[in-house]
C-alpha cells in the first residue's frame, strides 16, 4: 500500500539528506514537491494545501536550518505532520459497556461491509477473546442475510437465526434479546447498504441506531474509490454519529489518498484497514506505523507482530536446539522460506523492514521478487527426506532430477546448495562458540531482548550475513539466508 507515493516522498528526502546545509529555498522546493506528491496520491486539495503550509511553517525554522542534519530534521516534521493528520493516535474498540457491546457497521452496497463485519468478528473472538453474535439487516440485497451467515461458519462466529419477511428494526431487536440471554459480550449489526447515499438509506439506519444504541458506528469505505471515499464518509458524518472508519482495499491502493484524507475531512478515526480478502485480512489502523511505511521507514513493530502470529512456538524451539547443536538441513531452510511466504512474501516484508524496499525492487526485477520463494521451495519439494536430512550426498545425478522435477535448472540448485552451505557453516561458527550461550556470552552475556535473542531475530530467526535482515530486538523473525541476495540477482 502507498507504494507511489512512498516511492515520490522518499525520492524528495534523498536529496535533502544529502545535503550538509539547506536554505529556506531548498525546503520551499521540497515542500511544492510534497505537494504534487500529495496531489498525485489523490489527497483532498484542502487537505494538501494545510498539510503543506503547517509542514513548511515548521521546516523553515531556524532550529531545522541550522541543525547539524538539517535534511533529517525536515523528514522528521514531514513524518510527524503525517501522523497528525492521519490522527495521532491509534483507536481502540470502544466495548467497555454492560454486554452486549453493539457494533454497528454501515456504508455503501461494494465496499466490502459484510466481509469486514465477519473479519472483526474474527479478530474479536481470536484475540480479544469475545463471545460475538453477528446479525444481517440487509433484507434488500439478495441473498445479503445468507451471506453472512456463510461467513460466519468460516470465521467460527455465530449469527442470528434468519426469519424471512423480518424488518431491520425487528431484526436489530431480536439480535440484541438473543444476545442477552445467552450471555454475548458484542453484537454485530450489518446494515443495509446503497449504491450511492439516498435518504431511505440514512433514515434506516437512525432507527436502527435509535433501538440498538451501539457503541460503535463504524463506516466502511473502499479505499480504491480515493476522493470518492472521502465524500461517502463526509455525507455519512452529517447524518450519522460516526464512531470510526474502516477503510477496505488498502492492500491495493498504491496512492493513499483516502487514508490521508480521511481524518482531516470527517473527523472520525481511522480504526481498521482491510488487507486482503481472507478472513484474517484486516489490521489496526496505527498512524505512527502507516507514516513510518509511507516515508520509506518501515514498521518493524507490526513485522514482529506478524511474525509472532505466523511462527509456531515448537517450531522456533526445535530450530533452536539444532542451532546449537550446528545442525542445520533443507527441512529447517524450508520451514524459514514457508515464514516468509505466511507473512506475505517479499512485498510485504520489503515495506516493513527499513531499508528493504529499494532491495527488494532489484530482487523482482532480476529474479521475479515472490516467485524466487516458490522456486526454492520447488526444488526442496523436489528431494526425497534424504537428501533434505543430508544435502551433501547430492550429486550431479540428483542435481539433474531434481532440477527436471521441480522445473529450474541445475544452476539454480547449485545456488541453493551453495546457499544452504554457508547457513551451515554458520551454524557450525555458533556452535564452536560453545551454542546460543557461548554467543550470548560473546556479546556481553546480553540474553533476551537486545542480546543473542535480538540480534539472530529470536528463536526462529537465521544469522544475518549478507542478505540477512537485521535482527529484531526478542521478535520470532525470520531472516533471509545468508547467499539469498545472491541467489536472486543470478
């Protein structure tokens, strides 16, 4: 997400930080190309204008001109005016309330409203360990209710029973009697939706409101539709008490220009970004984080996150007995590409991890980025457990079989021979330090965070080396092998 603008702004402050000294000129033309930069993402033109003058208020301050990194500085006020607009603070679920908390979702017929409700219905009973009920009022939409309820059998969440011929209004009812007698802490309310706001739509809806009387009113907007998502929001603000915004799309949207806007325009919080189209596709929306990923920073925080989701804790500490030992085979590289490809792949690690991103443009563009991933997982495929346990007997023989069954050549399994050769020998380095404890003691005897844990990126993270990542302070991170750089620029 916000790859083109991200690509514009980073282009910007490249030149500054390569500058010993600026002027007040030289922040003024970088600041006109924030602009077009803004413009071009689809922003709001008022949002752009006051963004840029409290930017440039700031910038051509005498403590930025006469700083020691006077380029840094003004990325920093950028980065910081960034994340008050996109609202300074991330938004939590407001449920403290007697059970049931009421949710009610709202919005337009396409933006993807039923999905979200079932994907924060999800993520309320996985994470926040909730008992929820979803009910449909949408008894427009064909087929809306049985939709839902579909939905609700993939994500393990119930919904209530459907009664043809019901009202929303009764339905809303029913939903929240149902939910008190057994006992609910959230019902989830999906109301109908339009293809553009009329006022049957709005008037529906205050008297939902006016029965249910939901702690939250979050509305959902596809974030592809840019300056149209923005005035969706605007019309539902002045008929309805908007609690929060739900942006969906956002995996798609290379300009930003709706999450950049929406803040500044209606005034409610961005709370959820969809990202995808499973279930599980949906992250919170933290200001601080989407700001770090728009200048080119990365966020490492929801990387650790996403990892510490996506590694198994056995896997982690089988992985690390081996490292200790010196032992490490194809099964354990294999098991490192499959993290990788459950956090999203390249692309979506490249936008995380500072640095990475412009790496990870020459990677594609040698190697097919993602699909280099699929070809060495291919060929371990392609092995037999013998040879998985004991690369070394590999010979030319084995190397042309498994070249033949998973579709690359025998350069290719040479590579990632050679590759799986050096992480050996590194694991051979540790264990000569007398294993993970002779490394830590190595280091200052720094265990946890900060120590050997951070630095190999936690238990199921690989030694850096020259196509590592950098380790993450106590984060179960995966790292790219040492050589993987290498394997995918031949």
């Amino acid at each position: 997400m916000f790859e083109s603008l991200s690509d514009r702004l980073t282009g910007v402050f490249d030149k500054l930080r390569g500058r010993g000294a600026l002027t007040e000129d030289d922040v003024r033309a970088a600041m006109r190309e924030v602009r077009i930069a803004l413009l071009e993402a689809d922003v709001a033109l008022p949002v752009v204008r006051e963004f840029v003058d409290r930017a440039t208020d700031r910038a051509v301050g005498s403590d930025v001109l006469r700083s020691v990194t006077p380029g840094q500085m003004v990325v920093k006020i950028v980065s910081d005016t960034l994340i008050e607009f996109l609202g300074a603070d991330s938004s939590d679920l407001m449920l403290d309330a007697t059970p049931p908390a009421v949710i009610m979702m709202v919005g337009l017929q396409g933006s993807g409203k039923t999905t979200t409700t079932a994907k924060i219905a999800k993520r309320l009973k996985e994470k926040d360990r909730k008992k929820v009920m979803m009910a449909s009022l949408d008894v427009n939409r064909p087929a809306a209710q049985e939709q839902l309820a579909i939905l609700g059998t993939q994500a393990d969440v119930a919904t209530l029973p459907i009664v043809a011929g019901q009202q929303p209004v009764d339905i809303a009812r029913r939903a929240l009697q149902s939910a008190k007698l057994q006992g609910y802490d959230v019902v989830m309310l999906d109301t109908a939706g339009r293809l553009h706001v009329d006022q049957a739509l709005m008037d529906e809806m205050k008297a939902v409101a006016g029965v249910a009387t939901p702690q939250e009113i979050l509305l959902v907007v596809d974030s592809l539709t840019g300056q149209d998502a923005v005035n969706v929001a605007k019309n539902f603000t002045e008929q309805v008490p908007l609690t929060g915004v739900v942006l969906t799309r956002m995996d798609g949207d290379a300009r930003g220009g709706a999450a950049l806007s929406m803040r500044f325009v209606t005034g409610s919080p961005i709370k959820f970004a969809g990202t995808g189209e499973k279930l599980d596709a949906i992250e919170p929306f933290h200001p601080e984080r989407v700001a770090n990923r728009i200048l080119g920073m990365g966020d490492v925080v929801s990387l650790v996150e996403k990892a510490a989701e996506v590694i198994k804790a056995e896997d982690a500490d089988k992985l690390a007995k081996k490292m200790a030992k010196g032992q490490f085979d194809m099964n354990d590289l294999r098991m490192q590409l499959r993290q990788m490809q459950q956090m999203g792949g390249l692309g979506a690690l490249a936008g995380m991890i500072p640095g990475l991103k412009k790496a990870q443009a020459a990677m594609a563009q040698n190697a097919g980025g993602d699909k280099a991933l699929v070809h060495l997982d291919a060929m371990i495929g392609s092995m037999t457990p013998k040879e998985r346990e004991k690369p070394a007997i590999i010979n030319a023989k084995r190397k042309i079989r498994i070249a033949k069954g998973s579709g690359t050549t025998v350069q290719e399994v040479n590579r990632l021979l050679k590759m799986h050769k050096e992480m050996e020998t590194a694991m051979k380095k540790i264990k000569k330090m007398g294993g993970l404890g002779g490394l830590a003691k190595m280091f200052g005897g720094m265990g946890g965070k900060g120590g050997l844990e951070g630095m190999l990126g936690g238990a199921g993270g690989m030694p850096g080396g020259a196509g590592g990542l950098p380790g993450l302070p106590g984060g179960d991170m995966p790292k790219l092998p040492p050589g993987f750089d290498k394997f995918m620029k031949k």
